[in-house]
C-alpha cells in the first residue's frame, strides 16, 4: 500500500469527489432550484415536477439495490464510468421536454447512477488508502455531495439567465467535463474480492450492523425537513422574506461543504461511534432550537449546523460499518444495505413530510420536531449499541 504522503492516493479520492458531485451533488440537488423555471416556462405543470423530482429518489433506491450486482459484471471501476456517463447523458437529455414520460425516465437514470455510485465510491477508493486516513479520505469522497448543494445556489442562477435549456446543457458539459478528469483516476479493482468473498461467506454479521442499518434510516428521516422546507420555513413561516431565505440556504450549503471532511475528521480522531453520538446530539439540539431562535445570525449558524448533516453522515455511517464488519467484502455488503436502508427512509420520509404539511396547514415546526425525535430514536439506538457484545470490537478491525 501507498504511503499516506504518496500523490497517487489523491487520484482516486479526486475521481471519487467527482463522481459524488455529477451524480449526487448535481443531478439530485441541482434540481430544486430549477423547479420554479420548470413551471414557468410551461415544461411542466407543477404537479408533473414533483413527480418528476421524486424519480429520482426512487431511481437512487434501485441503484443502491443494482450497484454491487452490476460491479460484479463489468468491475467496479467500469461500473463508476458507465454510471457517470449515464448521469451526463441525462443531464443533456433534459434539455429536451418531450413528455413527462421522456423526461422521468432520464431522471430516473440519474437516480439509478447516483444510488449505484454511492455503493461502490468507497469500496474502489477506499482500499488503497491507509486506514488511519480512511475517514478523511471518505470525507473527501463525499465533499462532492456538499458541492453540488452549494453549486445549487451559485451555478444554476446565472445559467437560468441563459434560458432553461442552456442550463440542463451547461450541467451536462460540466459533468462530461468532470467525468473525463476522473476517468483515469479510479485504481484498479482489488483483486481478492473473490477470495474475499469465498472466505468470509460464512461468518456471521454482527448484531450491531444490524442496528446500525435502523440508526441510518432514522438519521435519513431526521434530516428531510430541513434540506426541504427550512428555506420556505425562514421566508413565509417567518416571514423574513425569500431574500433572506436565499441567504440561508446558502449558510446551508457552507455548511453541506463543511460536513464531509469534518465529520471524517471526527471518525479518524474520535471513532465513528462516538463521532455519531456527537453528531446526533448536535443535531438534536438544532432542530430544538429552531423553533425558538429566529434572529438571522442564529438561523444562518443553525443552517450550517443542518447543511453539514446529509453529506456529512455518509464518512461517518461508513466509518462505522469499518468498525463493525472486519471483512473488506462484508464491508460492501453492509455498506450497501445502509445505503438502501438510507435511501427507502429518506424517500419514505419525503412522500410523508409532503403530506403532513399540507393536511396540518402549512406547520413547519411540527415537521422540525418530528424531525428531532427522529433523531433522538437514532442516538437512543446508538446507545443500545454498546449493549451488544458483537459491536465491541477495537477500531483496529477495519484496518
């Protein structure tokens, strides 16, 4: 293995950023701040883009149920290409409204990609580096995602200025662009996955994933209301107009920035599981807070606070699953279940929140303290964790 000084760990970490940007950060919330132009301008009715947004939700689900069967075909690292240019292709598809039917589908495609890459990102990355590093390093994978929810605030407008078909085509060549800078940065595939798996078929999965795989999904739930409706929350719930929910939301995407390697940081130093408790508490807090502090200075430091969490969690939860599964093909199998597990929770989470809104009239702080127990029933789970004797095992077992 590479020392941790050694140029060429950076190189797939890099290939790594870039594939969570195209095929999360951008295709999934570059969207939002498109969808009033999607109205406007008569692509589409209004119901049809939310529908449309949810496709890709549910594509993501099925990437992250498709991922590791299709590495298992063509290798990860062609897996990694074909999904980033799937997510190009889609990209430079929606810039031409056929039908709604048309346009799903493509955004559909894009979800697909962006669950299959988020299986196999760290499983082809995270390998060749040392394992003192590996949080940080999963930090740096998952920075894309934060990008790509800051980018949504800072590129999509003045593309919009161009029209909207300019636009879908400016993030087309941006992700043609990324995805050929990273095409010969992914490593090469390990070559014991299948003396991996021969050997560790029979062991067995420790109690703790299991619970890990329920705390994730209750982590997914807690985070929805905020990465939806806190924009909505500071401009009609508090009436502060949408000028300063804008500048909220950008605090939201500094901290989305900020969460990743910050969160892996904490995972190196710390440990995941203290790391996650940590975290959980923060949060707890937040969303408490939320509800009683409205001044901007307060509101901007708690949209940092929520915009470190969706990426954020991502080095953590897979930091864990390193703690827990000492077997680097059980790694992948858990990883990929968390995933699916996130991925069902947060769309799930989406449809239900959406409908709790509107029959109880537009209440966001019944959503933020839904939200809150959420999160609460995640931290209670992490301590019930510690009463497992097979999630005692020293950090030392990723390694």
């Amino acid at each position: 293995m590479r020392t941790a000084n050694s140029t060429g760990i950076w190189l797939p970490i890099f290939a790594g950023l870039c594939a969570s940007l195209v095929s999360i950060g951008l295709a999934r919330f570059a969207y939002t701040p498109l969808i009033p132009s999607l109205i406007q301008a008569h692509w589409f009715s209004a119901n049809d883009v939310v529908y449309l947004g949810a496709a890709n939700l549910v594509g993501y689900l099925i990437g992250a149920l498709l991922g590791r069967p299709m590495a298992h075909q063509t290798g990860n690292r062609n897996a990694l290409r074909l999904m980033m240019l799937a997510v190009t292709a889609a990209f430079f598809a929606c810039a031409y409204p056929l039908s709604v039917s048309w346009f799903f589908g493509w955004r559909l495609l894009s979800g697909v990609a962006g669950g299959a890459i988020m299986v196999l990102v760290a499983a082809t990355v995270l390998p060749h580096v040392p394992a003192s590093r590996r949080g940080l390093a999963s930090g740096a994978i998952f920075l894309g995602i934060g990008l790509g929810i800051a980018g949504s605030g800072t590129i999509v407008p003045p593309l919009l200025s161009l029209g909207l078909q300019a636009t879908w085509l400016g993030l087309g060549a941006l992700a043609l662009l990324l995805t050929a800078v990273s095409w010969f940065g992914w490593p090469a595939d390990t070559t014991h996955a299948v003396a991996a798996h021969a050997t560790s078929a029979d062991e067995p999965t420790p109690s703790g994933v299991y619970l890990l795989f329920a705390q994730y999904a209750f982590m997914a739930a807690g985070l929805v209301p905020a990465m939806v409706f806190l924009v909505d929350y500071v401009a009609r719930g508090l009436g502060a107009g949408a000028h300063i929910g804008a500048m909220v939301w950008v605090m939201y995407g500094l901290g989305a920035i900020v969460g990743p390697v910050t969160y892996g940081f904490l995972a190196d130093r710390l440990g995941a599981r203290t790391g996650i408790r940590l975290v959980l508490v923060v949060q707890a807090v937040a969303l408490g807070l939320l509800a009683m502090l409205h001044s901007f200075l307060a509101l901007a430091l708690l949209a940092v606070i929520f915009g470190s969490f969706p990426p954020g969690i991502v080095p953590l939860a897979l930091a864990r699953v390193h703690e827990l599964v000492p077997s680097h093909h059980r790694q992948q199998i858990a990883w990929s279940r968390a995933t699916v597990s996130f991925a069902t929770f947060q769309a799930l989470a989406g449809f239900a929140y959406s409908a709790l809104f509107n029959a109880s009239g537009g209440q966001h702080t019944l959503l933020f303290v839904i939200a809150a127990g959420a999160i609460v029933v995640a931290l209670l789970l992490e301590q019930a964790m510690r009463w497992l004797p097979s999630t005692t095992e020293p950090r030392c077992a990723a390694n």
